[in-house]
C-alpha cells in the first residue's frame, strides 16, 4: 500500500504553521481595521435608509420652525441696511401687514427641497463617515477620538453642500425678491439658466465650502462629545430630550458663530443678479462689504438674529434625528 506524504513546504516544522496562521490572521484583522466593509446586507442597507429618512425629517421640522427668523437674516445680508433686532422685527411686521401671513414662508418650499435632501445627506454620511473613521482608528463611532470627529462633521456637511449647492442659491433667489419676480422652483432654474447662464447656479458654492467645514465640523463635533461627556458623567446611556436640545442648541452657535462671516459673503454672491451688485469673486465681494460696511458690521450682520434662531434649529435638527433613530431600531427590532 502506498502513503501519501507531505512536500516540505506542507510539512510543519516546529512553530512555523501556527505563526503563518497567526500571521495571516493579523493582516486579515489589520485589513479588516483600516478597509471600510462594503454596505452589502440588509442591516447596513436599512441603517444608511435610517438616517436618510431620519435627517430629511430633521432637516424638514428645523428649517420650517425658524423660516421667517431666516428669510429676515437672509433679506439684511443682501442689502446694506444696518441690522438690528428693532428693524428685524419692524421688517417681520411689515411683511405680514402687506403680504400676508404665510409671506413670512416665502422661499420655504425651496428651502424644503434643499434641506431635505441635504440635511438628509449630511446626516446619513455623517453616520458612515464616522463608521469609516472609527474602523481606521480602532474606535466605534460614537467614541471617535477628537479630530476624527471633528473631520467626520466636516466631510458630511461637504458632500451634502455640493450635492444640493443650486437649490440653495434657488431658496436665497426667492427670499430676496417679490413673488412677481419668480413664481416658482422651476421658474427660479429658467430665468438663471436663460439670463444668466447655468455656471450661475453654483456661484458663491467656494465660500459655501469654506464655510460649511467649520460649521459642520464644529456642530457635529460640539453635539458628539457633549453626549460623550454627558454618558460619561450622568452614567446614562441617552440624553433626556430636552438635553439633547440643549446640546444641539450649543452646537449651532459655536458652529455658526464660527463660519458667519463667509455665509454673508455667500448670500451677496448668490443674490448679486438681483440685488444690483456686481458678481465678483470671494475676495472683490469681502473687500466690497468691509469698505461700504465695516469689518463687523458688515461681516456678522444679523449674527444677533442667528444667535436666536441658529441653536433653535440645530437643536430641533439633532434631536429629531436622534429620537427617529431610536423608534426606527426599536420598530425594526
């Protein structure tokens, strides 16, 4: 009868098989760490549908809370006006008394279709932008280290804001202009493409970029370890509700008050068709506000108004999502 033998590179020699399983195994768990898994089964499927559905909400109810504070700020950021609340309230007053009630919303249906989309984007990459962050480097999601997670905010609101640029400058088109002027969405897209050619549509997007990676950063981040801190004090694992507005509350300031300045620069970009300045670049328009304006005055115009309305709806942002997060899992469960 024959016996099959084994080659000498089958053969284990003393220690040497277990050490190239171990081997083998490391770089496999290393590859594992660093390469994000790809979103191939039913959980991640619903998870990334999760937090696009939870963010458009979210996105949805916050805007919609704080659109007349909005449309305001937008209406003294475009024009030289000097801002103060007295004149913000007179101009809320006036805008009722002579358009109406529901003219306070002028421009929120193109705020719905930008910040629904947007804000779900922005979340639901915020999500696997952490839980790509968090493989690389070792930590789950929620327990990022500082800078990842304040890079995981700043990646997030990016790809929302290039994704959804133009219908953004659409919403600001129709805040600062009489209804007569544009009577729709659609007619907002004509008249540009038409008058002003299609580039149009993403001029003022530079400072918008600029802008959206302090703000996001600093917002998610703010609201992240604000959690993290208050789990690790409290001994809770959720916030109250009313915590979690608080904390969101926080988040927006520090984040608006932090990328202000280039969000004034942005609105006179977007409005310079029909607001009679010229288009310029980012630099020609913060040298045109410094010297008719003033550095501060003209910079952070309606900041008081922002102060006011921004953590209102950051807070409503963030503790929306939270909240249909958690009645999507426990409903999936």
């Amino acid at each position: 009868m024959l016996h099959r033998t084994k080659s000498p590179a089958a053969q284990s020699w003393p220690g040497m098989g277990n050490g190239v399983k171990e081997s083998t195994a490391r770089v496999r768990e290393d590859a594992e760490a660093i390469l994000p898994s790809p979103v191939n089964s039913k959980s991640d499927h619903r998870q990334v549908l999760s937090s696009l559905l939870s963010g458009a909400l979210a996105g949805a109810l916050a805007k919609t809370a704080v659109a007349p504070l909005d449309r305001t700020k937008i209406i003294f950021q475009v024009s030289s006006k000097r801002f103060s609340a007295k004149e913000a309230f007179r101009l809320l007053y006036f805008t009722y008394l002579n358009e109406g009630f529901f003219s306070l919303w002028r421009g929120n249906s193109a705020t719905m279709v930008r910040v629904v989309p947007y804000a779900a984007i922005q979340f639901s990459a915020h999500e696997e932008y952490k839980r790509i962050l968090g493989r690389y480097y070792g930590f789950r999601g929620e327990a990022l280290p500082p800078w990842p997670r304040l890079l995981a905010g700043a990646l997030a609101g990016t790809t929302a804001a290039s994704l959804t640029y133009p219908l953004d400058l659409v919403r600001a088109r129709m805040a600062v202009t009489p209804k007569e002027m544009y009577s729709n969405i659609f007619h907002v897209f004509i008249r540009i493409s038409r008058e002003e050619g299609l580039k149009t549509l993403y001029h003022g997007f530079t400072p918008t970029v600029l802008g959206v990676i302090p703000y996001a950063g600093l917002s998610f981040f703010t609201y992240e370890t604000l959690k993290s801190l208050h789990r690790e004090y409290s001994g809770r694992p959720q916030p109250y509700p009313f915590e979690r507005m608080i904390f969101g509350a926080c988040a927006g300031l520090i984040g608006q008050s932090a990328s202000y300045p280039l969000d004034v620069v942005r609105r006179r970009m977007q409005t310079a068709g029909v607001t009679g300045h010229p288009h310029a670049s980012i630099m020609h328009t913060l040298r045109a506000i410094v010297r008719e304006e003033g550095a501060v005055r003209g910079l952070y115009k309606g900041l008081s108004m922002n102060w006011l309305k921004g953590p209102i709806a950051v807070g409503i942002s963030f503790t929306t999502f939270d909240l249909m997060q958690i009645l999507l899992r426990h409903l999936q469960s």
